[in-house]
C-alpha cells in the first residue's frame, strides 16, 4: 500500500473514472466542439489582430477556465455526492484503500473529460500566445498557477462535499471557484502579460517580508497552501465521517501560515493603519472558522473519556480530537495577538499616539471575540447531546447580528449617534473597526463605542471559561454514575418511589 505506483498506476478509483468519463461517443463529440472553438478563435484572432493585443489568448484561456473551474468542479461534486448517498463512500471507508488514494481518484479521476478537453484547447492557445505580449514562455509559466487554482477549487468542492449536507454542497463551491478563476486567469495573466509588454519580457516581481520574488512564484507558494488545506480535510473526512476536519496540532499550524503568509505580503505597506485592521479581521474569521472544526462534541468527549482512562489517564489531551478545545482557544489567541501587533507595529503609523492605542485595543478585543466564540462553543456542545450547535448559532445571532440591524435602525432614525454607534460596537463586526478609531474624530462616541466593544467580549469570554469548567466536571461525575464508581444522588422527591 505504501507503493506510490497505488496513487496513479494503481488506483481503482482513478480507473473507474477513466472508463467512465472517457467513453468514445462522449469524448469524441466533446473534443470536436472544443477544437471548433479554439479554431474560430485563432482565426478570429488572425482575421482581427486580436491575437497581437492578447484578445484570443484571453479567450481560449476563459474556454479552459469553465472547463477546468466550473465543470471540473461541478463533476466532482456530483461524483462524490453519488458516492456519498449511494454507500460506496462508507465501503471505501472499510476497503484495503488509503483515503489518499480515495482523495485522489476524486481529484483528479472525475474531472478527467475536462483535462482532456483543456488539452484540445492548448495548441491554439500556443499559436495565440506566440504573437501576444505575453509569448509562449509567459502563457506556459500562466498555465502552472492556473492549473494549480483549479485544483484549489476541485479540493475545495470535494471537502464541501464531505462535510456538508447531502447534496447542498456543490453550490458553494462553485461560487469560490468563481473567485479563484477571476483571482488567478485574469489577475495572474494581467500582470504577466502587462510585465512582458512593458518590462521586455521581464516578469514582475512581489516582495515577501522585503525580499522580491517573481510574482508567479508567491501564486504558486500561496496556491500550495490552500491545495494542502484542502486536501488534509478531505482525506481526514473520507478516513471516517465523524473524525473532525482537522486535527488541533493541523489548525494551530495553518493559523500560524497564514499569519506567515499575511505578513509577508503586507512587510512593506508602511503606513497603511487600514490594512492592519483587515489582517485583524482576517486573523478572526479564520481561527473562528477553524474552531469550528476541530471542538469536540459530548458523544466525543465521552468516548475520548473512556479511551484515556482505559490507558491510565484522567482525561483526553488537549491536542487530541476528542480533548477539550480550551487550550486551543488559548493558543489561537496568542497567534492572532502576535501576528497582529507584528502587523500593527510594522504597518501602521505610529504618528498618533491615540491611534496606536486604538489599534492595541482593537487587537484585545479580537483576542476576547475569538476565546469566548470558541468558549462558547465548547459549552454549548458539551452541554447538549443534539441541539448545541443550534442553541450556539442562535446565541451568536442575537450577540453579533441584532446589534447591526438595530443600528442600522437607529441610523435610519436618525438617533443620536452617542447612541447608534455604541449599538453597533456590540456586534464585533462593526465593534472592531469602531474601536480602532474609524470614528476618532467623533470624540462624543469614540470611547463609548470601546468600552461597547470590550465589555462584552471579555464578560463573555470568562463567563464560558468558567462554564465549561463546569460542564466538563458534570459529564465526567455523570460517566462515573454510569459506572457505578460514585454512588447516584436522589434528584428529588420522588426519586425513592419504592420506599
């Protein structure tokens, strides 16, 4: 099983899809269509030098962007929801084969049809790039990133698909595929192509912590990250359907990445105070969206519970699946603080005195958001068996979006703004950028829209800590009761009916 020829030679799952996506009726019919187009393309670009000014490039290579990005995306989607409600997923669970294999027979197997179409598309596009700005050289170095996009967003529509609900998941995912095919064939080949036009063939450049590198060379890093997250989740969620998406050691490290990576790309903006917030707000949503997947529920702590003390311990560890994510939060916190008085320290002005305050708020406060949402959590999953994911959401309905719509409200009211604005720092969304001085020159609400945004975040966030302290003593004393190791207490009246 270890031999690499089992991912590609060797793998069944890639071989199923072949002989099913490559039927001769389909693909034939298919590969002359595609021909068709690239054809009238490159004539279209003789006939009206649109190949001189890059038109029929950008042409063909928007051909091979919905070839890859929407239909490589929406076969895969459908193939692994197939799999998913007919069974064979859970049969591939049981099978001799490795989820990676599993993984890559979806990735790379049921969007086969579409490589093979893409492929009709590259001659053409050669032929188009030789007069272009861009040149063979540059369209081939495009494609490497492209292609590596494309991947993004086929990894992305298998997890989507893993992790959600049975047959809801292709949608989403179409929509990021649409970003990424926006982000990458018209921004990357911009660039090149504006590189190569102006700069004699020379290729631009991005500077990373200061240091220059070829800008298709940070795609390409950038791309690598994403197809690594992706894939470490799909393959952990084919492994089993209850396994959580990422292991707590795996958030903790992709957090600190895209930290890394944040602060790389923003070394030499000085002076942007703004920009520095967005890497706040950046840093939050995504350790709030990875605590999503990695805090255990009751059934898991229970059964982490057992599986501990059958080894001689007391409790799960906190970087297991199955431990508490109280550790995790903590240490999530101590990244999104660093990073963000890192950013803040080399980005912003330090000019005013009053912003640089502002912004050591701004970040506490991210810090209090992220440890109470995860708190929170925790507690509402320990402490229901079924319904604590949707007693959590209706709790973060009610603290971050009812302060926006009453704002928002009080706005169109035209209420005081001493009023309307500390509303709506109670919701962090609006909370942090309030905070950080968007409204300094509003001295009446500035330091009440603070407080607004501190207060409670910080209430809430040592009011769940001591919650889930509590909630945890009271499924461990209720599995010793279950064990007969402590002796049950009456829980009222008529808890000895017999006597």
């Amino acid at each position: 099983m270890t031999d690499p020829r089992w991912l590609f030679t060797d793998n069944p799952m890639l071989w199923r899809f072949f002989r099913s996506r490559l039927r001769r009726r389909q693909l034939i019919s298919g590969l002359l269509l595609v021909a068709m187009l690239g054809l009238a393309a490159a004539w279209a670009g003789r006939e009206f030098n649109w190949i001189a000014n890059g038109r029929s490039l950008n042409l063909l290579m928007g051909v091979q962007g919905i070839l890859l990005f929407f239909i490589g995306s929406a076969q895969i989607g459908q193939q692994a929801n197939k799999a998913r409600t007919t069974g064979m997923l859970d049969f591939h669970r049981i099978a001799p084969l490795p989820p990676l294999n599993v993984a890559l027979g979806f990735l790379l197997g049921a969007p086969i049809r579409e490589y093979f179409l893409a492929a009709v598309v590259l001659p053409f596009a050669i032929f188009c790039a030789y007069g272009s700005p861009v040149g063979i050289s540059g369209y081939l170095l495009i494609l490497i990133p492209f292609i590596l996009a494309a991947w993004v967003a086929h990894a992305m529509t298998l997890l989507n698909i893993l992790v959600g609900k049975t047959g809801g998941s292709g949608a989403r995912s179409i929509i990021v595929a649409v970003f990424l095919f926006y982000a990458v064939g018209g921004g990357v080949g911009g660039i090149i192509g504006y590189g190569s036009s102006m700069f004699g063939g020379h290729f631009p450049e991005l500077k990373f912590f200061g240091v220059p590198f070829p800008a298709v060379l940070v795609l390409i890093g950038h791309e690598l990250v994403l197809l690594s997250f992706f894939m470490i989740g799909a393959v952990r969620k084919i492994t089993s359907d209850r396994t959580h998406t990422y292991s707590k050691p795996q958030a903790l490290g992709y957090l600190s990445l895209l930290g890394f990576l944040l602060l790389g790309g923003c070394w030499t903006w000085v002076g942007q105070e703004y920009l520095a917030l967005v890497l706040i707000y950046v840093m939050v949503i995504f350790a709030l969206l990875l605590l999503l997947t990695i805090t255990p529920d009751q059934a898991g702590y229970l059964k982490g519970l057992e599986f501990a003390q059958r080894h001689g311990k007391r409790r799960p560890r906190w970087w297991s699946d199955s431990g508490l994510n109280r550790m995790t939060v903590g240490l999530f916190g101590m990244i999104v603080l660093v990073i963000s008085t890192t950013a803040w320290n080399v980005i912003g002005s330090q000019n005013v005195a009053s912003a640089t305050s502002a912004y050591s708020l701004t970040i506490v406060i991210g810090v209090f958001v992220v440890a109470y949402f995860g708190l929170g959590l925790q507690w509402f999953l320990l402490t229901s068996a079924k319904g604590g994911g949707t007693m959590f959401a209706l709790f973060i309905t009610i603290v971050w979006f009812v302060p926006v719509v009453a704002g928002s409200m009080m706005a169109a009211a035209d209420v005081k703004r001493t009023i309307m604005l500390p509303t709506l720092a109670l919701s962090p969304w609006a909370g942090l950028s309030l905070a950080a001085g968007i409204n300094r020159y509003d001295l009446d609400s500035f330091e009440s829209c603070r407080a607004a945004a501190l207060l409670p975040a910080m209430l809430f966030a040592f009011v769940f800590n001591n919650l889930v302290s509590n909630a945890r003593r009271k499924v461990e004393h209720k599995r010793e009761e279950m064990l007969g190791i402590i002796e049950a207490k009456p829980k009222g009246p008529d808890f000895d009916l017999a006597g």
